[in-house]
C-alpha cells in the first residue's frame, strides 16, 4: 500500500522530472554557468528540444540563491517583434521543469518561447534546481525556516529585479497553483508589484478553507503538519518513510484512495495517464515543513496571512497577537490581471476564488473551465486551445512599458 500511496501522491504533487525527451534533438545549446545538480535545467530538459537557454542566479535578501533560466525559441517565432519578459511560477513539490514536460507544442514553457515571449523560470527556495544558500547547508534546520511567506517577500521579489536589471523591462508573471499565491501576497506590496507589468493565474488561491480534497483534508485533521514538527523534522520530503506511512494511515479505513489523483486534485479532465510513468521516473522538489503548516494554518483558519507563530510569539514578531493579513484590495487596480480555474479542482475551490475575487479592486478577465481539475492547468492534453492561447492574447492586449 505504502509504494502505491507514495506513487501517486508523487504523481498528483510533484510531476517534476529532468530529461525523458529523446525525440527533441540537441539544438542551439548554451551554458553560461550552472552550479545546479546534474548541469542545470537548461542542459536536461530546455536546451535539448532546442532552444537556447542560459542559467542566471538571483540572491534573496535573506541569503538563498535561485536558479532562474532564460529560454528564448531556436525554432520558431510565431509572433511579435518585441520580446516581453514572462517569469514562470511552478506550483508546490513542484520546480522550473513542470513547464516543460510535454512536447513543446504543449507545454506553456515552449509555447511561450515560440510566440516571441523573453522566457524566465522561476524555481523557489529549496528546489532541485536553485542553488541553495550564501551560508547555510540543507542540512541546517534555518535552511527550512520559511513557508510561501517568505516565497512571496524575497524569492519572488529577488526574480524580479534581476529580471529587470537584465531587461529594463516590467515583467509579465504566469503562476499555477502556490506560484499563485506567492504572486498575490507579493502583489499587495508596492516595491514588487510595481516591477509587474500583468499576471495570468492558473488555479488562483488566496484562501484554501473549501478545499474539497479529502485527502488532503484528511491530513488536516490528523495534524500531520504538528505531528512531523514534534518529529524534528525541518525538510518535507515525499519521498520520506515517515511521510508514506503517514500518507498511508489517512487512507486505511478513512478514505478510499482508490484514485489518490483524484482524491488529492479533484478529477483531471485532460491528463494523459500513458505520461504517468515518465514523470514518475523523477523525484519530487522538495519543500519546508513550516511551510506546509502554513498551509494548513490557511484550510484550518480560512485567512490569507502571514504565519501564525501562536499568540505570545505573535506579539514579539508581529507587535500584534494574530498574524497580519494580506490584504487584497491594496493589489493596485491598474495591474491587470488573467486567471482560469476549473469545476473539478479539489485545491483551487470555485468558492475561494470567488472570494479572492470579491476582495481585489479590479476585475480580472476570468476563464472558468468546468471540467479542468488542478493539474490541468499544468498538464492538460488540450491546455493550448484551451487556456494558453486565450493568455497569451491577453499578454499582447496589455502591452509593455519600460521601467526606469
Ligand atoms: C505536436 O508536435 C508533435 C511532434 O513533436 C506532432 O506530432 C503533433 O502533431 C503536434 N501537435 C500539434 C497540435 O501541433
Ligand atoms: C500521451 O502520452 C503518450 C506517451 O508519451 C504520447 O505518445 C501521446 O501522444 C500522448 N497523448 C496526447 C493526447 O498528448
């Protein structure tokens, strides 16, 4: 049961892998440096089917070095004469290659690349392909000491002006998922949103207190965020025995987890099962047990804010006893805005993003998609006449400004 339960949870999270694209044929491949495992993400899964990819770095404030890879197309240009940057946001478990995983005309990565866009992948803290940090080791138990808060305030916001320090241009962003919710708590602070020109949110959260996934509500009530904090544990990693067997026991006699999938994301309309087994051949990112207590604390409390310490802790962090929160509507009503979310999504709830929605001053352009469950949005066979085309005519629909 455990390698089954551990099978599909990698499959539903952490559809994350490095080179399986025999049929892309090596192109023109460049490497300016690459500190990252096995040569970078340029070199085993973007530079083979042929476009040119660089490996850059960004340093946050508090010390972490992304990995960030800039990928324009060697094949084809589809489209406009002026090349707009596009950071790419990738979802929980997940790292800069979930944009890549299926041949270039599905996968958003490419497909932007060949409609002329200047292509950055943005891979947070604690991924495969970042390159850890100026004085911490993973092995330090400070290497894990953040949650999507700190995504938000520092990771997100480092992408941003190396982007536009390279550029002298405003940034489009394309989030799925916790890249989503990155963007929306770093678009209420005005030094980062105003490096945005516009956002295409796929799977838009704020709030998480709908959530129909059993499974993971399941986790939930079994307090699996406190039970593997009071373990010592600072990393999460699915791979873990403890995490499996924890897995394992939401499942025995609760929950029929029949189809984890499903159970985890809601039922995926457009996902080509025959793929399974190739994205399963890699392992998932890792992430921050802090981090998926924040998470919990947000499906628990029904907030969208900052990490709750706990009262008297509260105080010291904050001066206030519960945590602030992000507030939407200072999102500036000038930032425009795409999002797509879907019927079956079991994470991205309808009723959330209604709420997230009523709070923001300004009115997104909103593509509804009944029957797209969560990693749809990723990985739909049909994602480009789907969703990818309709964001990519609103990209051209808002034009570019240069930033000073
Ligand atoms: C996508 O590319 C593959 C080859 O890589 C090709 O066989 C297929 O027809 C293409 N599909 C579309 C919709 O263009
Ligand atoms: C599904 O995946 C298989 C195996 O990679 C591939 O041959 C097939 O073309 C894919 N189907 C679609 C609709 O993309």
């Amino acid at each position: 049961m455990a390698s089954s339960v551990l099978r599909a949870l990698m499959l539903a999270f952490a559809l994350s892998l490095c080179i399986f694209f025999a049929e892309c044929s090596t192109g023109d491949l460049i490497i300016e440096h690459s500190q990252s495992v096995d040569g970078g993400l340029c070199r085993n899964l973007i530079g083979p089917c042929g476009y040119t990819c660089l490996e850059h770095t960004a340093q946050t404030k508090d010390g972490f070095l992304l990995g960030l890879q800039r990928v324009s197309s060697g094949i084809l240009n589809l489209g406009v004469q002026t090349a707009p940057p596009v950071l790419l946001l990738h979802g929980l478990f997940m790292g800069g290659d979930a944009w890549f995983m299926d041949s270039p005309n599905q996968s958003l990565g490419f497909i932007l690349a060949d409609h002329g866009f200047d292509v950055w992948v943005g891979n947070v803290r604690g991924t495969k392909w970042s390159h850890g940090h100026e004085s911490l080791s993973d092995g330090d138990k400070e290497f894990w000491d953040w949650s999507w808060e700190e995504m938000a305030l520092y990771d997100l916001e480092a992408m941003l002006s190396y982007i536009n320090s390279k550029t002298s241009s405003k940034v489009f962003i394309v989030g799925h998922s916790q890249g989503t919710i990155m963007s929306l708590a770093a678009f209420t602070q005005p030094d980062i949103v105003n490096m945005v020109e516009a956002a295409a949110l796929l799977s838009p959260i704020s709030y998480l207190d709908h959530i129909t996934s059993k499974l993971v509500l399941n986790l939930v009530h079994m307090y699996l965020d406190e039970a593997l904090g009071l373990l010592g544990l600072h990393q999460l990693n699915l791979k873990s025995d403890i995490l499996t067997n924890m897995i394992d026991s939401a499942c025995d006699g609760h929950l029929d987890c029949s189809d984890l999938l499903a159970s985890i994301t809601g039922v995926n309309c457009c996902f080509n099962s025959s793929r399974v087994d190739v994205y399963l051949e890699y392992e998932p990112h890792p992430s921050s047990v802090k981090n998926l207590k924040h998470l919990f604390q947000m499906i628990r409390k029904g907030t969208f804010a900052r990490y709750d310490y706990g009262t008297l802790k509260n105080l010291v962090q904050y001066g206030q006893l519960k945590p602030p929160a992000f507030d939407l509507s200072k999102i500036p009503k000038s930032l425009p805005m795409w999002m797509a979310h879907g019927g079956n999504d079991a994470l991205g709830d309808v009723i959330d993003v209604q709420h997230t929605l009523k709070e923001l001053k300004s009115k997104p352009n909103v593509l509804f998609l009944e029957d797209y469950g969560h990693i749809d949005f990723l990985l739909s066979t049909r994602a480009y006449e789907d969703l990818y085309d309709n964001m990519i005519e609103f990209f051209r629909s808002c034009g570019t400004s240069t930033s000073s």
